[in-house]
C-alpha cells in the first residue's frame, strides 16, 4: 500500500518559490501540478506558493484566445509563439482541454500540436483539462498564470477550449481577448450576435492562403461591418475592436497582429484601464474562491450533505421543485448562522459580566489585551 505524500515545509514551499521565481521549468510544472490539486493540504500549501512568489513588478502580456473547434487554434499559437520567441521573447501557453463527461478524462494533445514550439528553451505549454469547468478555461487557470508571470514569462496565452457565442470566462483573467475565426463559416449573421463578439478585442481570420483567401477577406470584412455596429467601449482607441487577416500556414499577418495587440496594451497602460481592469480581475478571483469554498464547505459537512441529499429525493421524486428545494437547503443555511451569531452575541455577554468588580485576572483574558 503506497503511503500518502508527506505535507511540504515551509522550507519546501520557499526552496519551490525560489526556483519558479529563478525560472527552472520544472519547479513551474511542479508548482502548476500542486495548485491544480483538490487535496485539502495541497490547496494550503499552494496558497502559501502563490503569496511566495506574488510580485507586482513581474507582470506579463495575458492574451486570451478563443475560437470554434477546428479553427487552428494551436496552428496559430505555434506560429505566433515561434515568431515571439524568435524575437527573444518568453511565452508561456497554457492550454485548456475539454474533458470527457463519462470519464472525466483529458487527451492533452497540444503538446503534440505544437511540436517546434515544444522544443523552444523560451516557450513553455502547459495542457490542462477543463474538468467540469464552464467558460472554456480550467478551475485553476488564475493561478497558473501567476505562476508563469512569476517565473518571468513576457506573454501568457490561455487558449480555451473550442468555445461558442456564451463561453467568455477567459477575457475575465486576459489583458486582451483575441477570437479566433475561420472563413467561409457560413453564417454571416454569426458577426452581428451578441455574446462573445462584443467582449473580442481583436478578431483574426485564420486560414487566409491559397484558395481560402478570397473567402477569408470576405469574411473579414463581413465581421469588421459588424464591430463597427456594436457601442464604443471604453477601454478602446479608435479602431478597436477590428478585424485581421492571419495565416498560421504561411506566417502572413502575424506581425502586424502582434504589432496591434502591443498598440492596444500600451494604450490601456496609459490610459490607465489596464491597471483598473487588474484590480477588477483581483477581485473577481476572491469572489470565485469564496464561492467556490462555500459549495465545497456545504458538500463537506454531514449535516448540509444530509439535506441536500434529503432535498434532491424530493426534486427528484416530483414533491419539490428545484428552486423551492434550493430555497430549503439555503433557509437552513441562514437559519445555522443565526444560531451560532446569537451564541456568539451570548458568549459575549458573559464576558462582559465577569469584568466587573472582582473579576481580577479573568476579566482581563476576556477583553484580551486592549486597555
């Protein structure tokens, strides 16, 4: 029988932030393994990693990417990461893989996509399955990529898993949101829907060589009409959001859209939206995990576990609907918070007595050490 792993020291822990720090790829694939973990002492052990290694001053180009399956998503990212590195810059790809709704189980293939990118000392790609995870992205993106920005990496790229018009979690941790789109999709009202087209701040038109490129700039021009109908937005310059052709094949247009992604982040650190829009993802991050632990403090405890169980029998026997029921589970849970509120408000009324007269010494280890 294998023995469970002993928990790291805080010794481990500070040894582990230096090296991801130094840059080491293998302390980042271990540090990206241990918050990726749902293993109760693994979440504090990478919760102390992360404070470890958190730096304001290493900040890197986040640049989400987007786009329906068989788009060329990891064609592109190759041929964009290769033309970065090339230029002797670090990028880091962490790639999100849908997983299996029987199994739960992942391929993560895109190593393998990306093979000459693999192969770059400046790049590293870092699969991840998505797991039960809605929005394209995984459950512990966030902090992979602060990981990957404290080991020093200039741009980080999330490419979701193929996505439709609703999956938008991934412009929620990006500096830029780019969309990814293919020619000749045969809907052209598809660039006037709402959704994922409006939070895009670039789309490039993939595949525009040989005899797709006609096809390709119609469908560019198709989609530049439509960004021009949707309300200005205030973190843009005139001209965003806008519409480029890009061939992952051939290599054209990947410099000038490198070129416009470098104009608009420079633009939004000047104007001051990128810093407001860091703070905003901050606190979107805190509000994830609070309610993430919530629900995870709920199924954990024997008495919450019973009533929601309790209350699923009824959903599902046709006695309760679903929002009745969930109104149940939550009535209780105010119900619990209430009591123990009033025994805190009890416990405290008993310490105010005692530090009357002649209480002495216990009067003062109540109020603790306040004059």
């Amino acid at each position: 029988m294998t023995e469970p792993a002993a928990p790291r020291t805080s010794r481990a822990i500070s040894d582990l932030a230096a090296a991801v720090r130094s840059g080491e790829r293998r302390a980042l694939a271990r540090a990206i393994t241990l918050v990726e973990s749902a293993r109760p002492d693994h979440r504090a052990e990478a919760e102390a990693l992360l404070g470890a290694v958190s730096d304001p001053r290493r900040e890197a180009l986040r640049i989400g990417l987007s786009g329906t399956p068989g788009v060329g998503k990891s064609s592109f990212i190759e041929a964009f990461g290769l033309m970065l590195t090339g230029a002797g810059l670090k990028v880091a790809v962490l790639a999100v893989d849908p997983s299996s709704a029987r199994s739960g189980g992942s391929i993560l293939g895109d190593k393998t996509r990306m093979e000459k990118l693999a192969r770059e000392p400046l790049a590293y790609i870092r699969p991840s399955p998505a797991r039960s995870e809605l929005g394209g992205v995984a459950r512990r993106t966030r902090e992979a990529v602060s990981l990957c920005e404290a080991a020093g990496f200039d741009v980080v790229v999330i490419e979701t898993v193929g996505v439709g018009q609703s999956e938008t979690q991934v412009a929620r941790m990006a500096d830029l949101f780019v969309l990814l789109l293919a020619p000749a999709g045969g809907d052209e009202l598809q660039g006037v829907k709402r959704g994922i087209m409006e939070i895009a701040d670039i789309i490039l038109v993939n595949k525009a060589d040989g005899d797709l490129r006609g096809a390709a700039t119609r469908t560019c021009a198709d989609y530049a009409g439509a960004l021009r109908l949707l309300r200005r937005r205030p973190q843009d310059p005139d001209g965003f959001p806008k519409a480029m052709l890009v061939s992952a094949l051939e290599g054209s247009g990947l410099p000038e859209a490198w070129g416009e992604m470098q104009a608009l982040a420079d633009w939004r650190r000047a104007s001051g939206h990128w810093a407001a829009r860091r703070r905003e993802q901050a606190v979107e991050w805190f509000e994830e995990e609070v309610r993430s632990g919530l629900l995870a403090r709920l199924a954990s405890d024997p008495e919450h576990g019973r009533r929601m169980r309790a209350e699923a029998a009824r959903v599902a026997a046709g006695t309760a609907s679903p929002a009745a029921a969930a109104a149940a589970v939550l009535a209780g849970l105010g119900e619990e918070s209430g009591a123990s509120g009033h025994g805190r408000a009890q416990a405290g009324e008993r310490g105010e007595a005692g530090t009357g007269a002649g209480a002495g010494p216990a009067g003062l280890d109540a109020g603790g050490d306040s004059p």
